[in-house]
C-alpha cells in the first residue's frame, strides 16, 4: 500500500517544439494562432476497448465497489462561484471558515433559499439541485466564536479578553468573539443529472465529469459535517482505534477513501481503506520531545521545533480558544514583554504598563508556571501584533496533517501497522460504509441515489505463469508467482574479474565474505576472479564530510591498482541511519513501495537499497564509469549473497533467467517484428522539498528479440512537473531529448534495425493527465523518431500503469490474497476504454493491490488476450529477483534508474545555472534554469547500471 498521498502536480508548460492542441470549440478562432509551417494536428482521443479477454482459468472475486442505483431526473445542478469577504472587503483566505460559514449561511436564510441543500467544495464553487432565487445572491453572515485566534489590543496573551479587570470593557463582557462576512453566490453554470447516466455509459464529456465531481462533492461535505479530517476524496475520523503511533510525534492515521466512478456494469461507489499521517494530539511540549527525540525541555533545539510548529493549531488554556501557530517569542516566558493596558482608577482611563508573560499569567491569571519560564513562548497571533502563550498552557488539537518526509524508522513502521489481510479489510470496509450512513444525507436522496451494502461479485481470470530458461537450458516452472535458483546456474553469465573491495569502516570478515561470494558465484556459473585489492578506509576519515572520504577512497584506488577497475564492491558501515550513505528516502518509497512487501522482505534488499552512496555513485558511474554494488554486511548469508550475485550479474552484462518465448522468439507480435519497450517515470522530491528539480528517467530495450535487458536515460525538469519534458529536445541539427538516445542504442545493439513498433508504459499520470499524455508526450516520441528519419514510421502503443488507485479484489470463499496472475477487465473497469486490472505477484503480507492499465493508444492491434499475456510476461523478467513483481519491469527499472541518478547531485548546494552538459535539465518559460544531472560515463551508460 503506499499510505502518502501526493498533491495533484499542475498542468506543464508546452515544450517549445511543440504545437499547442487546441479544444474544438476555440480552434476556429485561434486558427490564426498556428504557424503557417505546422498545421494543427488532430486532437488524438482514448481508444476504446477493443473487446474482452478470454484466456486464463475464470475465478470468482469480489471488488471493493457497491454498486449505486440512480434514479432519472430531468433537474439540473445548479453551479455557483463563491465570493467570501470580510467586512472590510478583503477575501478570505482562510481553510476551514468557508465551510463554518456556508452552514452558517443555510441555516440563517433556509427560508430565503427555499429549503435548498448545498453541496460546498470548501472553496469557491457551491452547488445546488434547482436554482436560488436569484442568480446573483447576496449574504450577511456573522459567526460566534470561530477562533481565529486574532490578537487582543497590544498583543496581549490569552485572547481578546486577556485583559481582566480592566482595558476594553465591551471586549472583556463579550461572550464571543465574533466575525461578519460578506457572501456572494453567482450562477456559474448549470450541469444536468442526467449527465450521470452518460458517465455510466462512458460517454465522457464536460457535463458527466462534472455531474460526478459534484456526488464526490456531497460526499466530502457529508464526512466534513461529521467532523473529519479531509484529503481529498479520504476521510479520517477523530478515533483513537484508528491511530498507530510512528515515533516522532507523529502519528498514522486510518480513514477510507470513498469515490464515484463509472463502470461497466453502472455507477458504484469505490471504498478502500486510506492512511494519512497526523501529528500526535495532546500537550505541545509532549510533541517537541517526542520529534526531537530528546528527555527534557531544556534541550529542545528551538528554530527546529519553530519550523515543525509553524501552522500548526492549538488549544491554549484558561480560554480554550483555538489558535494557529504563526512562530515563537524573541525572548523566553520570564524575559518576552507585552504592552498591557489597565484601568487606571474609577474614572475610565487606562495606562499601558509593560509586563512579561510570565508575570501576565502569574499576577492576572493566577497561573504559576511550572517549566516554561525559560522556555521561548508560542505566538499565536500576526507577525505585527503577537499573541503569547507559554508552552505548558498550549495543547495540540487533533486530526492535523503531517506534511513532512518520514525517517525511515517511521516508514517501515507505517507500512508494518497499517497493512491488513483481505478478510480483516473487508470488514473494515463493510464497517466504513455502515458508519458514513451515506443513505441519510438529503442531497443524496434528491440526486436519487441509493447505494448497495455489499461489495460486487465480479469474474476474473488467471493467467498462466510464463515458463523461464535457466543456464544449462534448464526450464523453470514458476509456482505463486516465485521460481527458485537454487543450484541453478544463470543463464548468461559475466566474469567477475579486474575487481577490488573498498571497505568504509564496515567491521566484518572481508576475506570471508568475498570466499562465499566466489563459491556462489561460481555455483552460478559466473567467472570470478580474486580481488585485486581489498582497500580499507583510512580511520582519520571516518569523521570526515562524504565527499573528503569517497575523494580520499579514490585516491587509494588510484595508488593500490595498475589500472582502473571493471567492479567495485563497496562495504557500507552497518548504521542504516549513517548519513553519508542515506539516500533519498522519497525515491525509496517511490520505488518499493509498488512491489509486494513480501518481495521486498524475501529479497533482503532494505539494507542495499537504504544505503546506496549517492557520491560514491555519482564518482564511479559519472566519472570513472565504474560498475559498483554497494552492501551493508551486518546480517550477510546465502540467501544474501545470491541476491547480490543476481545484481552484480545484470550490472556487468548478464541475465539471470529468460522467459522461454524470448529464447524461441515466440512471443505473439512483440517477436515478429523489431519491438522496442519504453518504461516512462517522473520522480518527485519529498514532501516539503518542493523547490528541488523533479527527476525524469526512460528505460528502453535492447538486444531484441529480448524484452529483458534495459538500459536508462535520465534528465531533470521543473520541480514537481509531472508531464515529461525533455523526451525531445532539439538544438540545431542535434537532439539532446531521452528518447534519442533510446531508439539509437537499439539500433545498434539489435543488428541495424530501427524498431518498426514502439511499446510505452507511463507510470505516474492520473486520468486527468491522459489526453496530454497521447498528445503531448507521444506526439514528442514520434518528432524524435522524424527527427531521425523523417520516412520512418513506427507504430506505437502507449499503456500507463497506475499504482495508486483505491480498486482491491478478493477471492470468495478464501482468506488469502488473489492470486498471482489475477486479471479483471470486466464490471469495475470502464464502461467503454480500453484498460484491465492485474495482480502478477503473490501478495503474502497485507492486501494485494492490483496494478491499473489503461491502453491509450493502439497503432500495433494487440487483442485484450494478447496485451494482458505481454503484461503479464513483463512482471517476470524483472533480473533484480526470483519472484513476479506487481507492475511490469521496465516501469520498475525506471522508477530505479530515476532514484539512483538522482543522488548524483545535492540539489540543496547547487546554482540555478545548468551545467555545461546538454541533455540534463529542463527550463520552462518563466522560470529558473532547472541544474542538469551529470551524464554517465560512456562504459556504464548501456547497462543496467541501477539494477
């Protein structure tokens, strides 16, 4: 499962070489807008299915969608902007008053608004079944008590009656502090209901993306009045049961996902359970020492704990008053003043007095603090008028969101606590729907809606796992979704030879560990050579910044070897948390996080994987163009070892196994003619690192008729840009775009032949995204096959796979996950586009999750059964294990392809300016030169370097 949920990315600027699309009903009047040169080109649309599969043993599942019955209706939804201001005329900006102030609105005017029930989106738009009485509609609102948390007169502490006993008398009597609200709501649009029916049958258009959007709408405001926390279609209740405590202060928070979607077999609402991280509620000083990991107030460090508070919201004692964290005091408690204003006398005058917090509280409030004297105080207030209050008095309200990357202790803790098995699931799901009562909510009964109980039988089929070729020409019948190499040689072995061992302070049996590996790997066939030289960090270094150690690495290696090396085999220090060696922990989550846990455990590779040397790669594969695997030898045996082989293997040019259709060219139009498969992924920074460069990696063939070696390409592009921008890039008679340098390299390798079909699987893109994916992106990939040769034409395929869904499948009858294998294209996908769901591997932890394929364009004509079997083969040439993973191999290869180059540079320490290596970077108009990585040296740029 992958518990974070990333923010939808914005729409990317169109590459310069690129001809904008434009929508039909503007196209006459900008047609002379297109270049005389470049004539508009058709507006590609999503393939429609081109029939159902057939092949596989027929298995009965059931699909975590109820289905919903919609009864016809001739009404409109009425859709009206919202304009909220304050009574000065000034917007309002604030999240979460809109929504006190709508309800507050309806209740006042109901009868003005004719009994209307709203469904708010929590920002501008409001919707409603029939019309208000007027199409521009104007409103007074006043709230009470909405805890705003504006500061007293002269930034008192406590609130605006924090001044007992004399100052502003009127303000003091108040018992509420109240806002007034100037509300317009203005006619928008109108969308029929009967626009659900046309996204039941799939005829998608404005109108029925709408109609759904508005019953998602009525869902969030449903949840939103039972006082949950919302993330955009997942809901999080305030029960304790449902929290799991993450360390830090932080806590993992489960809610369920609830969606509308059209399907084959009508509307039904998509259930699933969804995890968020929350802050720990409860008092404040509890938090900070729990984030900080320390035992005592006086040693938190506070412009960390100033950064971790900010926006954060809080209770504050004796008034109770809910309040945002803006920062903290200058000063602490016992030193910070306040100007505070007293009734001087019976006469009505006041004078200002200047007087400490701590005072304040101890003299006014009859509150003696405990800790907090020496503690800086927490402003609540503006940046100009602070508002004060000591630490012990604040507590943290519950249901905030934890936006900040989790350590690593964290993450594997998240995803231990918050797996479930399949039958505990659909309890939990069952238990969700019963507690939301989404049949009470009044604007569901007039959208006429009703929504079954139970979750939807479905057929599915399982495909037959592809047999395998092993050295020897041993078969391997894969068995759940798993084969075994034991005493099995490789099927096409490397020579181990002109290697060496660098060692950083890793405390084990060198000597040892390098005669298991040679007796493994000749047992696997592979030729293996001593070590030329086993280097040992110099111990002066240990405490020295990473690059001095991994320069002063080098240089032992330039002094103890004739010559420079073909392998090098790095030992890491056994801290996992060793911060020379940690690598980004956001392309670590993004690129397991899609393979079964149970892959991930059998396979051993968290240690490998958490500690891959960003600079120590960067300086072999950049650099010196060096293949290296890098290992923490703390818990090293066999099974170890064998999976290191696996990849050392790969790296230096062989494969472990093949499937046998690969080896007899028998698979169905893949082998018929030159085919070349692209796997396409944009890897994001981690949360709150939104300014760093997002990462762009294609993964391409070669050597066909394989479709199991790879090699990858890797550029930069604007932070958080999720459309690939560099897949063309020309500069004069050159292209320095990723696809180039793709369709070359299987030029070359695969006898002289230009691929005459072009396969693409996309990660990453939601189905908003698709139309720019078939018209931006693939109209990019075929300029660079023109841009070679403007005779050749290729035909394409463009399948995306989606990971993050929320569609789960379960066997009747059974408690264990569906099996390997397990392919659905019927009642829960969509009503008339081509895609299916597929679950290739075995799930042994937790609930399976299927992978989402969407064929969008089909120039090749795969039949339903022939595309599912390809996809399916491609789970299992993944050389980096023995088991099927859950999305196809050539996506996974990207996603670590993208992770590993990506540690190449500290973007935190780099210049806006590109480098002088083309191919790189990105820069959109309007913004800052995006820093290019540096290319990989021309010995490793072929290989499977990031296997």
């Amino acid at each position: 499962m992958d518990p974070l949920e990333e923010e939808l990315p914005p729409p990317p600027p169109l590459p310069p070489n690129v001809v904008p699309i434009r929508a039909e009903d503007a196209a006459a009047a900008d047609a002379n807008d297109t270049p005389p040169d470049k004539p508009t080109k058709p507006k590609r649309l999503l393939m429609v299915r081109p029939g159902l599969g057939k092949k596989g043993l027929p298995i009965q599942l059931l699909a975590n969608h109820y289905k919903v019955s919609v009864k016809s209706s001739e009404e409109f939804f009425h859709h009206y902007n919202v304009i909220m201001k304050y009574e000065d005329d000034t917007l309002v900006d604030g999240k979460g008053v809109g929504r006190k102030v709508i309800d507050k609105l309806q209740h006042t005017y109901r009868a003005e608004l004719l009994n209307k029930d709203f469904a708010y989106d929590g920002e501008k738009s409001l919707f409603t079944i029939g019309a208000l009485p007027q199409v521009n509609n104007e409103f007074t609102v006043v709230l009470e008590d909405i805890g705003t948390g504006k500061s007293a007169a002269n930034g008192s502490p406590g609130g605006n009656d924090s001044s007992p006993g004399g100052g502003d008398r009127k303000r003091v009597r108040r018992p509420f502090q109240t806002k007034t609200f100037k509300v317009e709501l203005c006619l928008a649009g109108k969308i029929p209901m009967a626009a659900i029916g046309q996204a039941i049958r799939g005829q998608e258009s404005e109108n029925s993306m709408e109609a759904l959007r508005v019953l998602d709408i009525i869902l969030r405001q449903h949840s939103a009045k039972q006082g949950c926390l919302l993330v955009r279609q997942s809901f999080f209740h305030n029960n304790p049961d449902s929290f799991v405590d993450l360390g830090g202060g932080v806590m993992g928070c489960r809610g369920f996902h609830s969606s509308f979607r059209g399907t084959q077999s009508g509307l039904s609402l998509n259930v699933d359970v969804s995890t968020t991280m929350i802050v720990k509620p409860g008092p404040l000083i509890d938090f900070l020492l729990a984030n900080q990991k320390v035992d005592h107030p006086n040693r938190i460090d506070w412009p960390k704990a100033k950064r971790a508070l900010k926006n954060l919201r809080i209770k504050a004692a004796p008034t109770n008053s809910e309040l945002k964290i803006i920062g903290l005091s200058d000063r602490n408690c016992n030193e910070q003043t306040f100007p505070l204003r007293q009734r001087n006398g019976n006469n009505g005058d006041t004078n200002t007095v200047e007087i400490t917090v701590s005072d304040y509280y101890r003299v006014h409030r009859g509150i003696e603090l405990k800790y907090s004297d020496n503690l800086p105080c927490i402003n609540a207030g503006r940046l100009k008028r602070p508002t004060y209050f000591p630490v012990e008095l604040c507590t943290l309200v519950p249901l905030q969101r934890y936006t900040k990357a989790l350590s690593t202790l964290q993450r594997s803790s998240l995803v231990e606590k918050s797996r479930q098995k399949p039958q505990e699931r659909m309890s939990t799901l069952n238990d969700a729907l019963k507690r939301s009562n989404y049949d009470s909510d009044s604007m569901l009964k007039a959208c006429g809606i009703s929504i079954s109980q139970n979750f939807t039988q479905i057929e599915g089929r399982v495909l037959q796992a592809p047999k395998m070729r092993a050295g020897n020409n041993e078969d391997l019948v894969p068995r759940n979704g798993r084969w075994n190499l034991a005493h099995k040689k490789l099927i096409k072995t490397c020579a181990i030879s002109r290697w060496s061992v660098v060692n950083f302070s890793a405390r084990c049996d060198v000597q040892g560990l390098v005669r298991d590996l040679k007796r493994l790997a000749i047992g696997k066939g592979l030729e293996f050579e001593d070590p030329h030289a086993i280097i040992e960090e110099n111990p002066s270094k240990r405490r020295a910044p990473v690059s001095v150690r991994v320069e002063e690495m080098f240089e032992q290696i330039k002094q103890k070897l004739p010559g420079a090396p073909r392998f090098l085999l790095c030992l890491l220090p056994e801290r996992k948390n060793c911060e020379v060696y940690g690598w980004f922990m956001a392309f670590f989550c993004h690129c397991l996080l899609p393979f079964p846990l149970s892959m991930i455990s059998c396979c051993r590779i968290y240690d490998t994987y958490l500690l891959q040397p960003g600079p120590w790669k960067r300086k072999c594969l950049a650099e010196f163009g060096i293949v290296t695997q890098c290992l923490a030898p703390a818990r090293v045996n066999d099974n170890y070892l064998n999976n290191v082989l696996l990849k050392i293997n790969a790296k230096l040019g062989g494969l472990n196994t093949l499937l046998q259709v690969e080896v007899s060219r028998g698979i169905p139009i893949v082998s018929e003619a030159p085919t070349i498969i692209l796997g396409m992924d944009v890897s994001h920074g981690q949360p709150g690192q939104s300014d760093r460069p997002s990462i762009a990696a294609v993964v391409s063939s070669r050597e066909w008729p394989l479709i199991s070696r790879y090699r990858a390409t890797v550029h930069t592009q604007s932070p958080k840009l999720e459309m690939m921008s560099s897949l063309f890039k020309p500069r004069g008679t050159e292209d320095d775009g990723l696809i180039r340098e793709s369709l070359i390299d299987f030029y070359t390798s695969s006898g002289k032949r230009k691929p005459d079909q072009v396969i693409i699987f996309r990660d990453g893109v939601s189905e908003s995204q698709f139309t720019q994916v078939i018209n931006i992106e693939l109209e990019q990939i075929i300029e660079a096959c023109k841009f070679l040769d403007e005779k050749w034409e290729p035909k394409f395929t463009l399948i995306v796979a989606q990971k993050n869904h929320h569609t789960k499948f379960f066997q009747t009858g059974s408690p264990e996950n569906v099996p390997p294998g397990t392919v659905v294209d019927k009642q829960v996908c969509h009503p008339k586009n081509f895609d299916f769901y597929m679950c290739a591997h075995a799930g042994m932890i937790g609930t399976s999750r299927p992978t989402h394929y969407h064929v969008l364009h089909d120039e090749i004509c795969f039949t339903a059964d022939a595309l599912q079997e390809f996809v399916h083969s491609l789970s299992y040439v993944y050389q980096r294990s023995t088991t099927a993973i859950s999305i196809v191999a050539p996506i996974a290869y990207a996603h670590l392809a993208a992770a590993q180059v990506g540690t190449f540079m500290k973007f935190e320490d780099m210049s806006d300016a590109s480098s002088s290596q083309g191919g790189g970077g990105h820069t959109s108009a309007g913004s800052v030169s995006v820093p290019e990585l540096p290319r990989l040296h021309e010995k490793v740029r072929s290989t499977m370097f990031f296997c």
